[in-house]
C-alpha cells in the first residue's frame, strides 16, 4: 500500500474484508487468488494485520492483547494511593471523588435474576449465586459466588472490570459469564473479547474460549459459544465436567440441592441437560448421567448404579 | 456434531489445508503449522459448527494473520528497544512505556475510525469488535450488504493506511 495502490492491493482489500467474516466460505476462490501471485500473500497480511492490530486498539485503549508478559495498566481502582491522589487531582472531580457504595445482589437456589446496571449493561444471576455491585461505579463487579452471565456495554474509556475470587478480568466489549466452581473459577466468552489478569498473566479470551483459574495457574479450555450462558435459557452444557461440578449447577438451577457421591464425583459428563424436564424427574436425571440418583429430604444424591 | 466429526472433516480437507497454508505463505513450516492447527481446535469440536470446512480454513488463515502480526510485533519492540538505549530518560518501566505507545495507537485508530462518518465506523466496531456476520449488520441497520462491504473496504483501507504511516 506505498503510494501508488495497484490493482493487486485493491484485490487484497476485497478479500480482507470478505475473508473476515465470520460467514465467509470463498475459500477456493481466496485460494486461487492467492497462487496467482505469491506476494498476493503478504498483500493480504500487510492489510488484515493492520486492522487486526486497529481492532484490537479500539476494543481496548491501554492493555496491548497480544503483549506477552505483564502489562500496566493504569486502573483507578487498584491502583496505590499515591498514584491515586495525584489523578485525582490531575482530574479533579467526576468519578474519582465519587465513593464507593458497595451492595450486592443475591438469587436462591433456582431463581434466576437480571439486573441492569446503571451504564446500560446487564447481569443475569443464575440461582444460588451473589454478586457485589458498587452505586458509585457500575463499570465494578464482584462475583462472591455462584454463576453470572455478563452483557456489558463497551466503553473502551472506561472498561468494565469484574473481580472473582484473586481474579480479575476486563471486558474488551462483550458477553462473558463468570462461575465458581469447587474446581475454581471458569470464565467463557460468547461475544467480544475478554482479557484475563490484565496486570499479570493477561490472557485474552476470544469467544468459544474459557478459561479455568484454581487460584495458582490458568488453563486455557473451549467452550462452545452456543452453551456460554445456555443456563438461562434452562439448558446446562458439559464438556467432560465431573459429575461434582454438575451437581453443583444443577443445585443452582433446581429448587433442590443435587451432590454426587464421592464414588461417582470425579466422572466426567459431556453433553447437554434440559433442566426444565427435570425438576420432579430424578430417574431422567440418573439416565442421563449414568448413575443412581437416590432421593431424601436433603436432595438428590448421585451415586453409582447398582 | 458428533465428536469426530470436524476430526473427519479436517482429515478429508488436511492436504488442501496444507496447500491454503503454503499459498499463505507457510513454506516448509505449513505441515507444522497445520498440525498445530488440529491441536487449537480438537478440545473444540463439540461446538456447533454451521460449516466445518470454512471453519477450519478460518481458523488457519487467522492463524497466519496472528504469526504476521506476531512477527511485526517482535520487529517493532526491538527497533523500540534500540531506539530507548539512545534515550537518556528512558523509562526505568518498560511496560508504561508500552502502556504509552498502546494508548497513542488506540488514539490514533480512534480518531481514523470517527473520520470515516458514524455509520461506517458503527459497522466496523460491530464487525470487527463484537465479531457480528456481515449479513446480519446489513439486517440491523436496514441496509444491503453490499454497503456493510462497502462501508468496511473504506475502514480497512484507512486503517490499512494509517499502520502504513506509522511504521
């Protein structure tokens, strides 16, 4: 693209644009552009590249996604006090003076509960669940515990922190959802992008990702868009999750508390749970997961068939 | 999809994967790089995949684009690297410095993409930002598709132009 732009560069522009979305299915023919020409190659790098990077700077003004390492980032919320005050002053009023106002909102075992936040986005509490929000900021969440599926509002200004657990994450604009589990934490994006301790390991998380943290390392895990959230819609997607971690969202989405037996704890299931069948059905349950599921005033109990 | 499926589909498509990876520009590593392909996306194959061919080719190309990007990355931050030991106040902190230089990029991209008017700039963010199907876009904003093309070939270019400028 130096100066004088040739009839190559236009082609490569076309295809840029038409091989980046999502839809696209010219493969053959992008292909046989390609072998016409083999600088036709670095023509298309040169311009997808670009508005990669372009892309990336606009969903995020300050944490570089593809930087290795550490990153700082100047946070007004975690940052130390000095560095703090001297904004503030360098700003003067606005958000900085505004105080905390700390509350949380709470859902019971089997509710379900959306919020909408003063800025435009919203949360869905998945039953059991606590998140911790602040009246002065609602750019700030906590998630205390349980499942929380996030639809924020970009504001590449002002991003969208959500802290769980030693975690935190900031939105690149996007629809994410957030679970503690007896594992650790998992986040899996739907839509947009996620970037995962910013300050530390800054992980981005593209949609059909997720990530596990068990307080000391990350694991990188797929997640299918399609089931990031599926819960709300009352449909429970597992890909190999042990049976524990299964009861533990089922006692979320049922009105009752669902343990798996330590025989059967550890075995994993895969595949999908229609939880809307199931409220009154333990035998459907135990079906589909293989297993016994023995009913008492407690709950339900999994454990291995007889 | 059952579980082998996109196993199976990647299996008939690997040589004419290869072959995309080698017009891409993979050389000798294409062979390496497609099998490095297969492992990203075997822990996903039970995803919903409306067409498992175009996605594998997808995948593969944005392979290519992030090991472009990668390496225009490496080059920049050693020429910063040469060019800050000449500098005698250099940030004892190279990551502010990288803070820094990523927020006069976002300024920069930011005041490209307002340049271009606020209904190709809007479809740009929701192409590229919120990864929205082009199709769909045009259905949102009540317009044909052949404007969201349009709208975006005019985003790329300047944004094309701008890294041109820049680098």
């Amino acid at each position: 693209m130096n100066g004088g732009r040739g009839g190559a560069d236009e082609q490569a522009l076309d295809w840029a644009v038409r091989m980046a979305d999502p839809e696209a299915a010219d493969w053959d023919g992008f292909m046989r552009w390609l072998e016409e020409d083999p600088a036709n190659s670095a023509r298309y790098d040169r311009i997808a590249a670009a508005v990669q990077d372009a892309a990336v700077a606009a969903a995020e003004p300050v944490v570089a996604a593809n930087d290795v390492g550490p990153v700082a980032r100047p946070t007004r919320r975690w940052i130390g006090g000095a560095l703090a005050a001297m904004l503030v002053a360098a700003v003067g009023v606005g958000v900085w003076s505004e105080r905390p106002q700390p509350f949380a909102v709470e859902t019971a075992a089997g509710e379900q509960r959306v919020v909408a936040l003063a800025d435009g986005s919203s949360v869905v509490l998945a039953g059991g669940s606590r998140l911790a929000l602040d009246r002065g900021d609602a750019r700030v969440a906590a998630v205390e515990r349980g499942q929380v599926l996030f639809r924020v509002r970009h504001d590449a200004q002002d991003p969208f922190d959500v802290r769980v657990g030693d975690l935190t994450l900031t939105d690149l604009g996007t629809v994410f959802d957030v679970k503690i589990t007896g594992r650790g934490t998992r986040v899996a994006v739907a839509e947009g992008a996620v970037m995962v301790d910013p300050d530390g390991a800054a992980m981005r998380l593209d949609p059909g990702q997720a990530v596990l943290s068990d307080g000391r390392t990350l694991r990188r895990e797929p997640r299918a868009v399609a089931d990031v959230g599926s819960w709300q819609d009352g449909r429970l997607a597992f890909d190999n999750a042990p049976l524990s971690e299964v009861a533990e969202d089922l006692s979320r989405q049922l009105a009752r508390r669902v343990v798996a037996a330590p025989a059967v704890a550890g075995r994993t299931f895969r595949g999908t749970i229609a939880t809307a069948g199931l409220k009154d059905d333990p035998v459907l349950l135990g079906m589909l997961l293989d297993v016994d599921v023995r009913q008492d005033a407690g709950g339900w109990t999994l454990e291995p068939r007889q | 999809m059952s579980p082998t499926g996109l196993e199976a589909v990647f299996l008939a498509n690997r040589d004419k994967l290869v072959r995309f990876l080698v017009a891409r520009g993979a050389g000798e590593a294409a062979e390496d790089i497609v099998h490095d392909l297969w492992l990203k996306l075997a822990g996903r194959m039970d995803g919903p995949i409306g067409n498992p061919v175009a996605y594998l080719f997808r995948a593969a190309d944005m392979l290519m684009i992030d090991r472009y990007r990668a390496r225009r990355q490496a080059e920049r931050r050693d020429q910063a690297w040469v060019e800050e030991r000449g500098d005698g106040d250099a940030s004892p902190d190279p990551g502010a410095d990288r803070t820094i230089a990523a927020r006069q990029e976002a300024a920069r991209v930011a005041a490209a993409l307002a340049a271009l008017g606020p209904r190709a700039e809007a479809i740009f963010r929701r192409a590229r930002i919120d990864g929205v199907p082009q199709r769909q876009i045009a259905a949102e904003l009540g317009i044909s598709l052949s404007t969201v093309e349009s709208d975006l070939r005019t985003a790329y270019r300047a944004l094309a132009e701008l890294k041109e400028r820049l680098s």
